[in-house]
C-alpha cells in the first residue's frame, strides 16, 4: 500500500514555544505547543493537518475494529429535533449540558451530545419484525456538550469528536443478545486502544444520563486522569469509584442506653467539619442524613445515612431502596417538613412509607452527633437503639446497606482479607446495556414469530476519538515534545535535509519508505539543524532520518528513534529500510 509523502514546508506545523495561559496538562501543552490543535472558542478546537491526520488514523482503526465486530456505519446529523430529548427526558437529564438552537422559524433543536433518539426514531421508522434483528449501527460524529468547565484541551471539550454505536436487539442472553454484541463491543474497544498503544483497564461503571443496567468504561491508565479506579489487588476487580462495591462490613445496632440525647444550639455553622470541632468531635463521629425524593407513582422519601466522613452514592441507593429516586430539590424538600442542613434519621417517623437506608459504618453501637431537625440545632449522643427503638427491625422502613462512595482500604467485593487500592484513568470509552428505556419511551416494538408486538432491547457504545487523541499524548511524552506510538503517528518518519541539496535524496528514500506503507514528511524547510531537530522532537514523528554533507559522503544517513538517547546510528543507504522498520515496531 503506498502511504503518504508531504514537505514540511507544504503544509501547516505552527509549532512555537509559548504554551496557551490555561494549557495545563501535557497533552493541552504540547498538542498546542506542536502546532496540531488551536483554540476556537473555550472548548472547541481547529484539528491541524497533523491533528487531523492523527484522528484518521484513530478513526481508521476503530472502523476496522466495528466492521469486524459485525457493526455498519452510518451517518447522522448533529441537529436533532428538540423534541425528541423531550420523549425520553433527557432535556432535563442532560439539563444546561445540552446545546439548544433555535432555527429561523423558531424550531428548538439539540446539537447531539449523543444519538440513542435520533437512532431509535431511524431504526423504528425501518425496522418491524424481529426478523431485522439484531442490528449494529455506528457512526463516527461531531458531539456537542455545553460543558461548564471545558478544560484541558481535546480530553474535555464542548466539541469533540465520538463514535457512537447502538444495538438493537429481541433478548438479553443467547445467540443473536444484547449479550453478545455487549461482549463483542467489549472486546473491539479493547482492541482499538492495545492498537493506539494505550495501556488501559475496562472497570465497572455507573450509567448517568444515558441510562441502563449494566455498563463498562475503558480507563487509560494515567495518574493526571479525572477519574478514580478502585481495583481489588487479588481478584482483579477494578470499578469506577461512583460504582464500587464494598465488601462484607460488620454491623450492630448495639443496645439501648440510658437516654442522654441532648440538643446543642449550633449556630451559623457552614458544614459538618464546622459542626464536629464546635462539638470538640471528629465527622467520623457524625451521622450524615441526605433526602431524597422518590419519582415513582405516589412520590415519598428516601433517607440515606452514612458516617459525616463518607459520601452518599446516589447509584447505589437507588439500588438499595428499589425506587426511582432522586437528590430532593432543597425548595420541595424544605415545603415537605425538612429540616435541610440539619436532617436526622428520625426525621423519618414524620412521612408514612419513608425509608431510611443505613450505611453500615453508620451502623455502629456508637453514640452519634446528627442534625437536631431543628434549624441551628445538633444532637449530642444519639444511640440507635434508643432514638428508633423496634422499627430497627422493621426492614421496610430501615434498613442497612453499602450507600456510600467506596474509598481506597475498604474491605474487596470480590475477595475477603483483601482491601481496594485507588489509581487514577482518563475515560476514553464507555458501554452500556440500556435495556428498554429508549424503546419504551420512544414506542419502538417489533412483530414477534407470533405477530405480538415484542419490546426492542438496545446497547450503546461510545467512545471518544478526540480524547483518545489527547490519551495518548498524556501517556507518551518526554520533555522535548510528543512520542506517536508508530500506528497512530501523523507521519511515522520524518527526514530532515540539512541542505536543499539533499531534497533528491530525501525523495528516494520517501519514496522506497511510501512503497512500504511508511507515511513520511520532508523537513525541506529552510531553517537551522537545531531548530528542524526541536520541532521533529515536538511534533513526536517515531523516526527521523537525517541527511547531512558528512553521512551523505559516506553513503550513509542517520536513523534515530525518537525519545532514544544520544544520536542515531549512521546507517547505508541500503540499510534505511530496515533500521526505519526495525525502529517502528517490525512493520
Ligand atoms: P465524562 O464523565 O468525562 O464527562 P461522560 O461519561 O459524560 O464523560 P459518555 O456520555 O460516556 O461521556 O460519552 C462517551 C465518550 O465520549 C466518553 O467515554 C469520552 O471518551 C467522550 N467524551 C464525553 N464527553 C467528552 C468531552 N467533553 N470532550 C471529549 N470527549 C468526551
Ligand atoms: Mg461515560
């Protein structure tokens, strides 16, 4: 396959010295600094020729990865109607994060931050008998999402560049479920990123807005990254922190005691740290009590304690109670009876069929600090025992579950003695199984065998090629600049001409390197070595081959690779092919 030839002084490599004043992490800096990215508007970026060709090269492998995974690409537009975002609710899921565009004739529309609407709305438009089924559909798409902190360049961006995919299917398990295609999405991401030379981890993950059961993400492993991965050493489990399960914790109510809860006059106090030193305590000796609303049919509340030191996981207490719930809205909240900023579990005995769901480090014999559901008032000795006396032991109305953010030390999941470690990712990609919920909301069914309407069970993969991008960088650079691992390098040789003289041989050796499939730029710009070496650096080309008079008279050229020590090895000119190739992998 012939691959790509281009001069340095053809196309446009703005590299410069000065980072931009809020280029923070390496890859803002030096995708910047190397001339591949330029700042638009705050989270939107011109791709340049080198950008660019890197995002093909990205985008080429993840098209080879879903053809083989036995998905088709497609293409839809950015624009989607409002209305749609309205049918499944995700205007106020996504809230301000969804970009609205009002058209000439006052139509409100969406730009997509994804598509599970638009598809849905194609798909049932085409599809009627489960006959059609499964089908696997991609596209690979602008994406926008009105981010409230863009930050960092390409990794969080308002505009950036995802593929999408969305399957459509008559089952869960067996040959031709949701199951199957989730496994075989599993793996093709997993195949893209070993092929992009990312060293990443897939873990267990919650789904946010877009819905569904279960779901995975594919972390790249990298200390800067947003993200906290908690893993079990011993089992191998590894689960984005808002998911993590805990292991096994014990549990007691303890006994009843002789009373001594006493009211304290609080006041002004902003949060819980304030609160345990006015109390000459720790929040390791406070009880947190967050509400929250219940949505289902005949509304009601949900009460999550955990210790003051711990974080409530929505995720998991809405697992816990079983209900559909969400953080009470502090106005609703305050109108019911609350008493927000200073709720007590027992707050609870006020709402018929309110449930109060106790972490189990809040769970302890202990005498507690709480709110007083008085404004301005806390509770000094609260017991257990004697504050909710035999409803204890009425499960449907208290009862003791993992509802908070697991830490690193907690007690494995998944293997007992062992305790979770945390490192840190960058989300790159992420699945998920959604089950029915766009079906159902947008009234998608098809024909069964037996000409019943039969409900279309759906999965959604995305993953984000801009960001990938951006990974890569962030994991593979030096202090001189980027380093393109050799499948995904803008161009993967680079030949500096030291003289214009050179530029023949220079086109030889591209040439017999093109014939091979190596995509080779020519620094035939009329600058000093020492600033072509630089940029070559900066730019992160994987080789780079160096003409000059001395080498030349010789028959030779030097081939260095980048990020090697020193200088590179003066090779003949016959030998060019196979250091070049040697250097990149053994292509
Ligand atoms: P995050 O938690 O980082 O905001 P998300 O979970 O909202 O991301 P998804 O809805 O799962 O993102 O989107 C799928 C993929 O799209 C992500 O895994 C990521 O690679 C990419 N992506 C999402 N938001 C952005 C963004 N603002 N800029 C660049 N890529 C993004
Ligand atoms: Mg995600």
């Amino acid at each position: 396959m012939q691959a790509d030839i281009q001069r340095w002084s053809r196309t446009l490599i703005p590299t410069t010295r000065e980072a931009p004043t809020d280029a923070e992490t390496p890859s803002h800096v030096l995708l910047s600094r190397a001339g591949f990215i330029r700042k638009v508007a705050a989270g939107v970026y011109d791709h340049l020729p080198m950008s660019w060709r890197v995002m093909k090269k990205i985008t080429a492998i993840v098209r080879e990865e879903m053809d083989a995974a036995g998905a088709s690409e497609l293409f839809m537009p950015v624009l989607v109607p409002f209305e749609f975002y309205r049918e499944t609710k995700r205007d106020e899921a996504y809230g301000d994060l969804l970009m609205r565009v009002k058209d000439r004739k006052g139509n409100l529309a969406a730009l997509g931050p994804t598509h599970e609407e638009t598809i849905t709305e194609l798909v049932k438009g085409s599809v009627t008998s489960y006959k059609q089924l499964p089908l696997n559909l991609y596209q690979v798409q602008t994406k926008f999402r009105d981010e409230a902190r863009p930050r960092a360049g390409l990794l969080r961006g308002r505009e950036f560049m995802m593929k999408d995919a969305y399957s459509f299917h008559m089952s869960v398990d067996g040959p031709g479920g949701l199951n199957e295609t989730y496994d075989a999405m599993h793996r093709a991401y997993s195949n893209i990123l070993r092929r992009c030379g990312l060293d990443f981890t897939p873990v267990e993950a919650e789904s946010g807005p877009i819905g569904g059961s279960a779901s995975h993400e594919f972390m790249v492993n990298c200390a800067s990254g947003e993200d906290t991965i908690l893993r079990c050493p011993v089992s191998g489990y590894a689960a984005n922190v808002e998911k993590c399960e805990i292991g096994e914790r014990a549990w007691s109510w303890g006994e009843a005691g002789s009373g001594g809860a006493e009211s304290v006059h609080t006041p002004g106090l902003p949060g819980i740290d304030e609160v345990a030193a006015f109390l000459k305590l720790t929040p390791r000796d406070m009880l947190k009590t967050i509400v929250f609303r219940v949505t289902d049919e005949g509304g009601g509340w949900v009460l999550a304690v955990v210790r003051g030191d711990h974080e409530v996981n929505e995720g998991k207490v809405r697992s816990a109670s079983g209900r559909s719930i969400v953080l009470a809205e502090e106005k609703a909240a305050r109108e019911a009876g609350f008493t927000i900023g200073y709720v007590s579990p027992l707050a609870a005995k006020k709402f018929a069929g309110a449930l109060v769901l106790v972490d189990p480090d809040a769970a302890t014999p202990g005498v507690w600090a709480t709110g007083a559901d008085e404004k301005d008032h806390h509770v000094k000795g609260f017991r257990w025992q004697d504050a909710m006396g035999e409803r204890l032991g009425d499960a449907s109305y208290v009862k003791v579950a993992d509802i908070r953010n697991a830490l690193p030390g907690d007690p494995s999941p998944r293997a007992g003695g062992s305790t979770l470690v945390a490192t840190r990712g960058i989300e790159v990609g992420h699945i998920f199984k959604l089950g029915t919920k766009y079906s159902d909301a947008m009234g998608f069914t098809v024909l069964d065998a037996q000409q019943k309407k039969h409900p279309v069970i759906m999965g959604c993969y995305g993953l984000g090629v801009s960001r990938t991008l951006a990974a890569c960088v962030e994991m593979s650079h030096d202090a001189d600049g980027i380093i393109w691992p050799a499948a995904i390098a803008p161009y993967q040789v680079v030949i500096t001409c030291l003289k214009p003289e050179h530029i023949h041989r220079a086109e030889s050796i591209a040439s017999d390197l093109s014939a091979r499939g190596i995509d080779v730029l020519i620094d035939d710009r009329d600058e000093r070595p020492g600033v072509k070496f630089k940029d070559a650096d900066l730019v992160g080309f994987p080789v780079r081959v160096t003409l000059g008079d001395k080498a030349l008279a010789e028959g030779c050229v030097e081939v260095k690779k980048r990020g090697s020590e020193g200088k590179g090895d003066l090779v003949k000119f016959e030998g060019v092919m196979d250091a070049v190739r040697q250097h990149l992998g053994g292509r």
